[in-house]
C-alpha cells in the first residue's frame, strides 16, 4: 500500500488495528478450562469485547462509506493563453 493510501485511510486502519488488538487480547488471555470463575468472568469479558469490535468495525464501514459518497474532483486547470 502506497504512502498516500496509508494517509486517505488512516482512520480506517486505526479502527481496525484497535479491534484486532481487542481480539487478540481476548484470545491470549483464555484461562484454565477447569477453572469455572474465572472462565465465567473471561466469557463476560468476551461478549463486552465482541460488542466493542463490532462497533469498532461499524465505525470503520461507516467513514468508509462516507468517503466513498464524496464527490470526486473533477475540476481543470485552465492556464490563460
């Protein structure tokens, strides 16, 4: 990806890079199957975390979305003769 993509979508990836962190977060920090507090606890974190990745990744569509809805530039430069 080109430096000037990087810049037209640096909100996007922020948002995206903010979810995966999120799920890798939940994904690292599993506890012990046989332990059954801290496996409710880990469950309800999971489900707080789903919601915010989703909401995460709304706000991602949505400036995407309005991005795509801008008109383009179609002006000209017209040098005087």
């Amino acid at each position: 990806m080109s430096e000037k993509n990087k810049l037209d979508f640096k909100l996007e990836i922020a948002l995206l890079d903010k979810a995966q962190n999120e799920l890798f977060e939940a994904i690292a920090s599993k506890p012990d199957p046989n332990d059954i507090e801290a496996m409710r606890l880990y469950l309800d974190n999971v489900y707080m975390i789903m919601n915010k990745c989703v909401t995460l990744i709304k706000d991602t569509k949505n400036a995407l979305q309005n991005k795509q809805a801008e008109p383009p530039l179609t002006e000209t430069y017209n040098s005087p003769a």
